[in-house]
C-alpha cells in the first residue's frame, strides 16, 4: 500500500479549517481518545455543536487500572470507580451532547451523516472516528461461565465479582500485555495463575526474544505456571469452565479462565462507507481518512515519517491521548499551522514490583543492547538499533533512560551516541 498514492486526494490545497468555528463536529468512539479529541476542539476554540457517541452506556473512563489496581481489590463493593474518571471530561458536560449506549452503525461520507444502531442520523461538518479496538474470543469457550475478556468496565467488573467468588485457579489464555498484568494481578491476590501461549517467549512480537525470556523468568519466579508455544485444544466444563485442554496433551484445572488474545480495531461498522480498510481507519499523515473526517487512537493507522513513514496502529494509552488531541486540533487548525502527527511511542505496564517502559517502534531484526544495570538484577535499560540509529529503549525499572531515549529515538540518533548517553 502506498500513502502517496493512496491519500494524495486529501492534500488538495485547503484555504481554510476543515470545519467552522460554529459547525458540529460528531465524534463516534467515547473513549480515551474521543475525550481529548473533544477537549481539545474547546481549548481550540471551537464553539460549534459537539456531540460524542457511545456504544457503552459509560462516559470515558481510565483503561489502565482494570487489568491491574480494579482487579486487586477484596470486593466489587469495595471499588471505587470513581478513581477511573479522566481528567477534563468533567469539564465537557455543560458543552457536550452525549448518546451513550447507541453505537454507530454506518457512515456516509458523501452526505456526511452516521447512522446510529437505533436509525437515528447525525450530520457533521467534521467527524472523529475514536472506536477503539474490540478483545479477541475463541468460539471453543462461547457461553461457558467463567470465561473472560478484559476490554471495557464492563468486562472488568465481570472478572472481579468472578476473582471475588473465591476461585483457585486461573488460567489465563494469551501472555501479551493484558495477559501478564492480569496473571501478576490475581498472583498477588494468592491465586494459582497459569499462562498459555503459542508464541516461544511472551511480548516477543513487541519486545524481541531476549527481554521476553526475562519476563517470563519473573513471571515464574512469582509462581505462575508458563505454558508457551502451545495452543489451546478445548475448554471442558457443563456450564461453567472447569478444565483448560491444550495442544500438548495438558490439562489444567481452571476456576476462572481470562482470554488475553489482543484486538481487533473496531470498523465493521465503516464497510461501505469508502474508507479505506486494513488493520484500522487507513489515513493520511495529518489523521485525515476523507474530507472532514479524522482518526484517532487504537483504530488509526496513519504512516509515521519518525520511522520512515511506517504504517503503524498503536494501542497505547499516552497515544490515545496525543492522537485525540491532535486529530481534535486538526479540524479547526488553519492550513499553514497543520503539520504531521509523527509521535514516539511510548507505553509502560505494571508487573509484580517491576515497571516495564518502551519508547520507540522496535521490531524483529533489530540489534538489542543492556546499556544501563544487568539483566541479572532485573533493572536494566537497553536499546534497539536498526541501520545504526536508535529506533527503540526498553527500562525495567529504569525511566530516566526511557525518558531520554526517547528524544532521542525523536531525532533519529546515531546509536553509538545514543548508547553512551543512556550508559550508567
């Protein structure tokens, strides 16, 4: 696929914002990134309508604390959900028209309507797509009780009333992200914990084999049981999960059962509308997808001209933050203000007493480096070199030089440099 090509419509000389001052903007995703695309329209000026669709009945709310502090408490009752609101959505209620609980189901870009689930039409001026991405299932595990994915508030609070029933044993499906904070979550809850993967090492698609070799020794360490580079055979169990069957021969006993098989970015709803497809909403450099309509969050995919002009999708939460507000800004920005969204990835995830921090876009083939502690002691920073600059920096328990590596990582460092720098 080729972004030239592909979005060269959309760079046709503008001589003025996308939408104005006093138009309405309709953004379809209530999410992390729809909250700042919002909050950044107002901070921008903007005076028009502002309306923000939801499929669930919830406001925005914090993902993060789901997979870690939400699940970690003795008792539902107990939560405070109150601790997951963001920041500044408050401030949107006076200025916001919300339809929570009524997803969107069809786009026509040429009328410039959505449709709701409901048939309701909204028209826009401008349009943020900001729907986020939908967790992976197995149809093996269809219907059966005690089966999880932990995607949403909703999702979470299921997983918690089932942790809570006084289960034994976990057995959790997938050793990404999710997957290793919810094991070390119930592991500190004195659960007996097991996780299943086809993949050798876990985060090795994100992090390389060498860093996911040390996760899963800390994760064994903690007593989870690693099952890697098997699949699962089936789910046993009348109405509730009760044993686990995998690829080897292996059965595990399991009380509760949490699939972390990653996402799917949520655009079935846009087939037909002319958007162009592929793992997301297809945009150009600025998050433009077709006239007056942006991208932003989980579901973008826009080319990064940091890394070359790589197409990436990110699912981070510091992400979603940027490419809200940006996308936001970009509506009502004036022409000769508008410039590239070519961010540095960055995200952290909670493990035990361990603070795993990436910055950068590694990817397999790239040349890893310890520059800073041991991987013996567990707290080490290294990075990852490609075409000798630093494209990535990997810190566990190490932010200082996640923080510098990635500036430097910004600017397209010659390694050798980058590595002195980030030595001690």
């Amino acid at each position: 696929m080729a972004p030239t090509a592909l979005h060269a419509p959309l760079h046709a000389p503008l001589h003025a914002p996308l939408v104005p001052p006093t138009g309405t903007v309709v953004i379809v995703g209530a999410s992390l990134a729809g909250a700042h695309a919002a909050i950044a329209l107002r901070r921008a000026g903007f005076e028009g309508r502002l309306v923000i669709v939801g499929a669930e009945p919830h406001r925005p709310y914090d993902r993060p604390p789901l997979s870690k502090s939400f699940l970690a408490g003795s008792s539902v009752a107990g939560r405070d959900e109150s601790r997951l609101s963001l920041p500044g959505v408050v401030d949107l209620d006076e200025g916001v028209e919300w339809q929570l609980g009524r997803p969107a189901a069809a786009l026509d870009v040429a009328r410039r309507v959505v449709t709701l689930a409901d048939g309701a039409e909204l028209a826009y001026d401008g349009l943020v797509l900001a729907t986020g991405c939908a967790a992976r299932t197995l149809p093996a595990a269809a219907g059966l009780g005690g089966v999880h994915v932990l995607r949403g508030l909703d999702d979470a609070r299921a997983l918690a009333l089932d942790l809570d029933g006084a289960p034994r044993r976990v057995v959790v499906v997938g050793a990404g992200f999710i997957g290793l904070e919810v094991a070390s979550t119930c592991r500190a809850r004195g659960l007996d914990v097991s996780v299943v993967d086809v993949v050798a090492t876990p985060l090795e698609a994100a992090l390389g084999p060498v860093i996911g070799t040390v996760l899963a020794d800390v994760h064994r360490d903690q007593g989870v049981g690693l099952h890697l580079g098997v699949g699962i055979e089936g789910f046993d169990g009348e109405r509730r999960v009760e044993r686990v069957r995998l690829g080897d021969g292996t059965v595990l006993d399991a009380d509760v059962v949490v699939l972390g098989l990653g996402v799917t970015p949520n655009t079935a709803w846009l087939e037909g509308s002319g958007l162009t497809l592929d793992n997301g909403v297809v945009c150009d450099d600025t998050c433009l997808a077709a006239p007056g309509v942006v991208a932003a969050g989980d579901v973008a995919r826009w080319p990064n001209a940091t890394f070359g002009g790589e197409l990436m999708r990110v699912e981070h939460w510091e992400h979603a933050v940027e490419m809200g507000g940006y996308a936001g800004r970009r509506l009502v920005a004036e022409p000769a203000d508008v410039t590239p969204f070519a961010p540095v990835p960055w995200f952290w995830s909670d493990q035990y007493d361990r603070k795993l921090q990436l910055a950068g876009r590694p990817r397999a083939g790239d040349r890893l480096a310890v520059v800073a502690g041991s991987i013996e002691e567990r707290r080490f920073a290294a990075t990852y070199e490609r075409d000798g600059r630093l494209v990535g920096v990997f810190g566990m328990n190490r932010p200082r030089q996640v923080v510098i590596g990635r500036g430097l990582v910004a600017r397209g460092a010659d390694i050798d440099e980058a590595n002195a720098t980030l030595a001690g």
